[in-house]
C-alpha cells in the first residue's frame, strides 16, 4: 500500500462508486446544482452515457475512493466539473 494520491479512470462510468461522496446535500448542491438527492445513481448514469468523449476520474488514497471530477466535452470546450473531495480530506496534505 502507498499513501500516494492514485488517479484512475472511472470508464465504464460506475455511477455507484462515487455515491459515498455526495452523502451531504450541500456537497452534492455545490458539485451539481441541478442532481437529485439523495443521489441517483441511474441519473448519473444517463447523464455520463450522453457522450462518449465524457471522463470521470477516481481519486484513491490508500485503496479509498475519496475524490471525483469529470471533464465533459462540449463543441470546443472542455468543462471540468462535479468536483468533490470528501470531508475528511479537504484542506490535508494529501
């Protein structure tokens, strides 16, 4: 095991992976202004599944998922987006 921060490539895009992040209504407000909640996994699901240029990338410390963003393309742009990190985490030298 490391204590390293591990990015990895949420694709196929599993939207039950991420749901531990945004157990808070206020983190999934400011992440997703617009989503359900609680969260929906089969909203996310559609909501990736539109475009297949859509990323979602994992942050893992010690094998836990403890952080997500997305990057979704549009005509030429590139949104980064649906950020979160959880709680315990935010503000740490990680």
């Amino acid at each position: 095991m490391t204590d390293e921060l591990e990015v990895v490539v949420n694709r196929p895009f599993q939207a039950h992976l991420i749901k531990h992040l945004f157990h808070d209504r206020n983190d999934l407000k400011l992440a997703s202004p617009k989503s359900k909640f609680p969260f929906c996994e089969k909203e996310w699901e559609i909501l990736f599944a539109q475009d297949p240029e859509n990323s979602s990338l994992l942050f893992k410390h010690k094998e836990k998922i403890i952080g997500h963003i997305a990057f979704l393309p549009n005509a030429e742009d590139l949104y980064l987006c649906y950020v979160i990190l959880l709680s315990e985490y935010r503000g740490k030298d990680v």
